[in-house]
C-alpha cells in the first residue's frame, strides 16, 4: 500500500505494539490516579440532562 492510498483510507491503520500486554491491569500512575479518585469523591460527576437530543 502506498502513501497515497493510506492518506484516502477513511480508517486509520494503528499497530499496537504487543510488548504492551505485560501492563495489563496494572496501574502505572497511581498518585495521579489517587488525585483522580479524591477530586471524583469531593467535586463529582457533572448532571447530564437526558433530554438534550438535537432537534431536526
């Protein structure tokens, strides 16, 4: 395939690498995800109206 064809391709091609899986279920950033967590539990999670679907 060539660099032209890649570029009208509509999907993207990502190759993941597998040396990856041995991160797994493994948290690499637990402080950040502790801070994550703290401002959850004190600000929470922004309401979301269900009704606001685009009118045609």
């Amino acid at each position: 395939m060539t660099i032209k064809e890649l570029n009208r391709r509509k999907t993207p091609i990502v190759i993941i690498d597998k040396s990856l899986e041995k991160y797994k279920g493994e948290v690499l950033f637990p402080e950040k995800l502790a801070k994550a967590n703290e401002v959850l539990r004190t600000i929470g999670l922004p309401k979301v109206n269900g009704n606001r679907r685009k009118k045609k």
